[in-house]
C-alpha cells in the first residue's frame, strides 16, 4: 500500500485564476493511498520543494503526484527533489492542470472539475509505480557536425577548443556555405569573406577537427552519446590528398558549360573546379555531367595536366562509419524558387534578380568582378527597384507564412551600397513593413534612408513587366494613395529563404522533429532553444528558423556548450523506462523487433519450463541501453508480453479507469 | 438592417476574413482598374474591416471593377478584394429590388475556364 503526498501547484494566478485549487487538494485527500495533500503559490520555488521534502520525510511518503505545468516543463526538478529527499525518482507523477487545463479553459468550475480528474488519474498511476533505477551507458567523445557553413563552423571549432573531436560533414566540395557568397554583412558592412575564410582556414588545421567535405549522412544508428553513423563520401574523381589546388586543370578543361553554382549559376565554370578562391578543402572536384572524359571516355586532359596526379577517373562513392556522442545539426538555408511568381517576371526577365544573386554581382569575385552591371546587356543599372517580402509572410500558398527575417537589412544594405558606390543611381524600395530589431540595426537603416537617399515606398508591388527593354514596375504607394509606375533597369527580389531541403532526410535519419516549414523543432522555444527533442541532437542556423549571421553564431556556441557539457561526462544515465518481455507469454513472432525504431529487440533462443516440460523457445530481447522507451513494441504485440516499466499497460489501464469514473 | 449587421452581411456574402489584411497593397499595385475606381482595392479590405460600409455602398468603384480577379489572385494572405467588391455591389442591387438577371440565362453562358464570381459580376453590372 503506497503512501502518496499531492502537491497542488498554484503558478501564480496561471493556475490558481482558473482552478480553485484548494478545492482539488480536498477532493482527493481520502483517495486511494492519498495521506497529505497540500497547495503552494510556486511549487517549483526553492520553498515549494522544501515543502515537498518535508512532507515526504514527516508523512513517509511513497510516492508523490505533482499538480502542476506540463512534465516537460518541470518533470525533472520534482525528480530531483523527491530523491533529495530520499524518494525514488520515479515515484513521482506530474498532473499537468496547466497547459492541459487552466490555460485552455475559462470555466472555473468544469477547469476545477477537469483539473480533480487529472491528479486523479496520476494518483491511480503512482498506486501502481514501483521504484526504478538507470542504467549508465559509456559516451564516444567525438562530435558530429552536419553541414559546413558559419553556424558548423563555429560550433565546430569551439567544441574542438574544448578539446573534442569534431567531423563536420559537408554535402558540397567545400565548407564556408552561404557567408561565403555574402560581399558585405550588416550592420557593420564588414567584408563577409575577411571574417569567414580565417575560420575556415582555422578548421583545416585544427587537429580536432576532421573535414569531410563532399559527403552526406546516409544512416544513423544509437542514441544519445552512442551515435554510429554512415557518411557516404561521394566520388569527387580527385585525390583529396594528392590536389595542391594550382587550378592547372580548370584553365585546361574544355567542357566549359556548366553553370558556376558559387556565383548563382551566373556565368559558367569548366567540368572541373574549385568553388571559389578560399575553398577549404582546396582541391577541385569534377562534375560528371558535364565531364567529357566521364561522359564518353574521351578527353582526360585534366588528368594529363595535372602535376600531381591527383585525378582518379575511377574513383567509387565511399562509406565510412564513425561513432558520435552528440550531433549538431547545421543545414542551412536557401532562397525559395519563384516560378510561382511570375508577377515578378524573374524566369522571363534576365535583369530581375534575386538578392543573393546581387549579393555575387556586388562582389570582387563575382562574374562582374563587383562592378554593378546588369545580367541582359553588362550596362550599368541607372534605376534599381528592390522589392521586399517576395514570398514571405505569405498564406497564400504560394510563399512561405513566416517573415524571412533578414531581408529588410539586407535590402537596407544593398541600397547603401549602390548609392554609396554609384552616386548618380536611383534605388527605390518597395516595403510592406520594415523590420530593424536587434542592436545597431535601426540605426543601419535609417542612414539608407536619411543619408544615402534611398527611396522608401510603403506598398507591394503588382506587377513587373518588359517594354521597350525597360522593366516597369507598378505597385502600390499606399501613404499617398496612389499606383506608382517605376522604369528600372534592374528589379532586385528578396525572395524568402527556407530550410536546406535536405534537412527533411537528415531530420528522418536522426528521429529530430520538423514543423509544417520543414525547420527543425528545438525542445523548449525559451528553455532549451538549441536541443531538439531527440537527445543528443543539437541545432544551429536557419535549419532551426530564420535567422542572421551574428544569432546563428551565438547559437552555434551554445550548441557547442551543450556538446561539450555532453561529452565531458564519462557515462551517461539511460532511461529505466525501457520495454521488456515476459518470457512466458513471448511467442517469438518478431512483430516487435519489425516495428522498434532504434533496433533495440533481438531474438534468443531459451529453454523454458513450460506445463511441466521443458521447451526451446525463440524469445524476444530488449536491449536497454538502445530501447529510448517509446513503447511501439508494447501495443504491437499480439500476446500481450511486451511491457514498459514505468508506463505498463496495468498503470496505463488505471488511469485510464480513472478518467472514465465520471 | 443596421450598419453592423450591414458589415457582417457583405463579410460573409464575400466569404473573406478582412483581419487577415497586412496591408500591403498588393492588390491596388496590380489593379488595371485604379484610376477608375474613386475607392481603391486595398481600401475596400480597409474600410470594411473599420465597418465603414456606408462609403463602400455610396462608391462608384462597384461599378468600375472590372472582376478580373487579378488582386484576388496577387494577394499574398487569401484575402480577396474583389469578393468584398462583389459583395458590395450584390448589397446595392438587392437594395434596388432587382437583381437583372434569370436563372435560364446562366448555362449557355458559363465556360469553365471563366471565374463564375464574374460572369456574376458582370450580369449584375450591365443589368442595373
């Protein structure tokens, strides 16, 4: 017989406004096991578990039911509490009257009511929790960092400080990412390249830190601090150790049709290529589209050229496997694609551009090498038209619901930089609202508009369209009320930006969460913002939602911190909440095992005594250092032998019989 | 009817949710009818949305709106400006006692590729 404490948790008015929650301590005073219940204004408060300590030692408690926020919320602190108290921690249940009453309903009374049943329901669980104690399981000390782009390499390069392991995985011939095709960055105006390729260089030398560029995760297998994962290392056809980067190859290739991907695909490059100057790996890599050699079998100049002979036409895709402790995911971004614009005329008009596409044109090592002219005729642009929020804040289906986030500094930037650069042109700007919060960021853009002149237009543009070789843009100026009529040379789109659409297979390999956007979802928006809910999966950059250089920096640290906090420990507690079989009732029938995500279950063979006689039997086996306790295998079951501690089916009935008693 | 009910009335004749609006102007940048209409698209949204349905039925844009759809069609949020136009039009017909057109003249007329909001429209317009 258990001898069980409630804690009815106020939170303040959160609670206590909607749940009279004196009357729920009462109610269930005289339930089943119940021997003190009591309520507190902040149970979570140093005071309130003092309360829960004291009560535990004064009135021996068994076991404890907590109502109060949601388990996710504060499920741990009232573990550690009971057991501070000498109580086993899995004595404990949390009733959530928070998120799953007080705040969703307005009804005192039915609230009180709902909130009653809850604690009930945890009472008639905790009547049936036997006390569980984890397991440890060993931690690999080495990281994993999924994509190369500032927010990898920060996050890499500060959990190699701390003395780990790192391999960062790269799906391109080279880290450095989207900042590497940036010119300038706001609100500083700072050359992108200058702060990036110094990190990058400080990656390829850094001991700890393995570049597995050109590469992809193919499979994940583990858990947290035990990760094995496949990286499938793509055939670059280039010896990665032999190349010393001279570029002999790319000055001799004759196939020089393919588009260079670095600079928006706004001129061409040869079959084989380094991606820009700063590359890291600094060694070039062949396209097999557009190699002749790999093509018909004619042509292997590049091979012929080449000093070092590092070119391997042969080359295979490789495999390796490697174990990890944490895994950060860093995927990244691009622009959404405009076909479904086409009031925009981006396909039909070569001088509408997207902004990342200026971003290259502005640049000294872009295909104008940064002198600003226009793609159709190389003049330069007198009159330059921005429009903002190309596809975000857009529910028409079309877009993307949410703002991009970077856009209107970015935009801010580009206008200063013109009319910085080339003082005779016009820049006009087309915004719904202009969005500034973050340090410095207002000021950035009231100097494009007070200083350098730039022409702010509030309103959207309707329609952009070709006559006589000029674009006319006409939009909305909704302050004056009136249609505008702009003539540009060059009409410049901010188009929204989405999650690297790779993420969705990266997301699936590691079990991660992903919303309707296809951002990955972290595991407490205020509280946990870098962890994904998958342990031991962290996330850095757009990849977790919009987001500029410096935030994506910061998070990539944090992340870094997490990794580290993770990877110091030499053991970690495993869940006990694991499933396990009851060996008489097993029928061996493998449903379970085809059913687990994490392969925890496996078959052994055991001799059983059974009526009276001994059998061999095929049984299943949980491993309870792979089981992550999700409990697939215990409603999949035909026989009913498949089990979770902590959560069995006769807990899980009782609190089920609880709810239906009214 | 009052004013109020006026309002609902046309918002739900229209079938849009005017708070939706982000006010961007989309609409009005592409209409091809703007300097014809005395009340702009984007102010039809506006002024429904304030419950300011007296102006919209005194306007003579109802009349000038070509019912191209094009606003409908850039709105970036689903809102439809023409439907609220529609709408206001519909309310001023209904008003008059007439509504102009038969049911039997309807079939032969309809091709499927034409939006029916403006076939509707337009009966009612060259009916008036």
């Amino acid at each position: 017989m258990q001898r069980i404490g409630v804690f009815i948790c106020w939170c303040g008015s959160n609670i206590a406004a909607t749940v009279d929650v004196e009357r729920v301590a009462d109610a269930v005073k005289k339930d089943q096991g119940v021997v003190y219940s009591a309520t507190y204004q902040y149970m979570c408060s140093e005071n309130g578990q003092q309360l829960i300590k004291n009560a535990i030692k004064e009135h021996s408690l068994t076991g404890i039911v907590v109502g109060s926020c949601s388990p996710r919320m504060h499920e741990a602190t009232f573990r550690k509490t009971a057991e501070a108290a000498g109580l086993n921690s899995y004595m404990v249940e949390i009733a959530n009257i928070r998120e799953h009453c007080s705040w969703i309903h307005k009804d005192r009374e039915e609230a009180t009511e709902k909130a009653i049943i809850l604690v009930r329901t945890a009472i008639a669980k905790v009547n049936l929790n036997a006390p569980l104690s984890a397991g440890e399981s060993p931690v690999i000390k080495r990281a994993l960092v999924i994509g190369g782009g500032i927010a990898g390499i920060q996050a890499a390069l500060d959990i190699a400080e701390a003395g780990f392991e790192v391999d960062i995985v790269e799906k391109n011939a080279t880290i450095g990412g989207r900042m590497a095709q940036i010119d300038k960055t706001f609100p500083t105006l700072d050359c992108s390249a200058c702060i990036l390729t110094p990190k990058m260089v400080d990656c390829a030398q850094n001991e700890k830190i393995d570049i597995l560029s050109y590469s992809e995760v193919e499979e994940v297998k583990g858990f947290v601090g035990n990760f094995s994962v496949k990286i499938k290392r793509k055939a670059r056809f280039v010896d990665e150790k032999k190349c010393t980067g001279c570029k002999l190859c790319m000055e001799k290739c004759p196939s020089k049709k393919g588009l260079d991907e670095f600079n928006m695909k706004l001129n061409k490059r040869p079959a084989i290529y380094i991606p820009f100057a700063q590359a890291i790996p600094n060694v070039a890599v062949i396209d097999p589209e557009q190699c002749i050699k790999l093509k018909t079998g004619k042509c292997g100049l590049c091979q012929k050229v080449c000093g070092a002979g590092a070119i391997d036409y042969t080359q295979k895709d490789e495999y390796i496997e490697r174990g990890y402790g944490a895994i950060v995911v860093a995927t990244g971004f691009k622009p959404i694609e405009l076909n479904a614009f086409n009031e925009f005329g981006y396909s039909e008009n070569q001088d509408v551009i997207t902004s990342l596409e200026l971003e290259r044109i502005m640049n000294a090592a872009g295909p104008t090498n940064g002198v600003l002219l226009r793609p159709s005729d190389g003049e330069h642009p007198k009159v330059i038209t921005f429009i903002q929020c190309v596809g975000s804040r857009d529910t028409s289906g079309c877009g993307k619901p949410y703002c991009s986030k970077i856009c209107c500094m970015y935009t801010a930037k580009h206008a200063m930089l013109i009319r910085e650069k080339y003082p005779d042109t016009e820049v006009h700007v087309f915004y719904i609202d202009v969005r500034t919060p973050g340090k410095n960021y207002d000021e950035f853009f009231r100097r494009a508009v007070e200083q350098y002149g730039v022409d702010y237009i509030k309103g959207m543009v309707g329609k952009v369209y070709n006559e006589n070789g000029k674009l006319m843009v006409q939009g909305s100026n909704l302050i004056d009320n009136e249609q505008v009529l702009i003539e540009s040379d060059l009409v410049v789109l901010a188009a929204a930006i989405e999650p690297e659409p790779s993420v969705r297979k990266i997301a699936t390999l590691l079990t991660a969460s992903i919303d309707t956007n296809n951002f990955l979802t972290e595991s407490h928006a205020k509280l946990r913002p870098v962890e994904s809910p998958t342990a031991g999966v962290y996330l850095a950059g757009v990849c977790q939602g919009p987001k500029d250089i410096p935030e994506t920096v910061s998070q990539a640290s944090a992340c870094a911190a997490k990794v580290i906090g993770l990877l110091v420990k030499d053991k970690l507690k495993t869940n006990p909440c694991v499933a396990s079989a009851n060996e008489t009732m097993c029928n061996g029938c493998s449903q379970c095992a085809s059913v687990c995500p994490y392969g925890a279950i496996t078959y052994v063979e055991k001799e059983l005594r059974v009526d009276g006689k001994t059998e061999l039997r095929r049984i299943a086996s949980v491993n309870p250092a792979v089981c992550q306790g999700c409990g697939a295998c215990t409603v999949t079951c035909p026989s009913g032998a498949m089990d979770l501690k902590g959560f069995s089916s006769k807990q899980i009935m009782s609190e089920v019989e609880e709810i239906c008693k009214r | 009817m009052t004013v109020k009910e006026q309002c609902e009335n046309v918002k739900r004749m229209s079938g849009t949710d005017v708070r939706k609006c982000m006010k961007c102007g989309k609409c009005s940048g592409r209409c091809p009818a703007f300097h014809e209409m005395d009340i702009k698209p984007h102010q039809f949204v506006s002024l429904l949305a304030q419950g300011r349905i007296e102006e919209l039925l005194k306007s003579e844009a109802i009349w000038s709106c070509l019912s191209c759809m094009a606003c409908v069609e850039r709105c970036p949020r689903a809102v439809a400006p023409a439907a609220v136009i529609e709408a206001v039009r519909d309310t001023v017909i209904r008003a008059q006692g007439a509504n102009g057109m038969k049911a039997e003249d309807i079939p032969p007329m309809v091709d499927e590729l034409i939006p029916q909001q403006l076939l509707m429209s337009a009966y009612r317009k060259y009916n008036k």
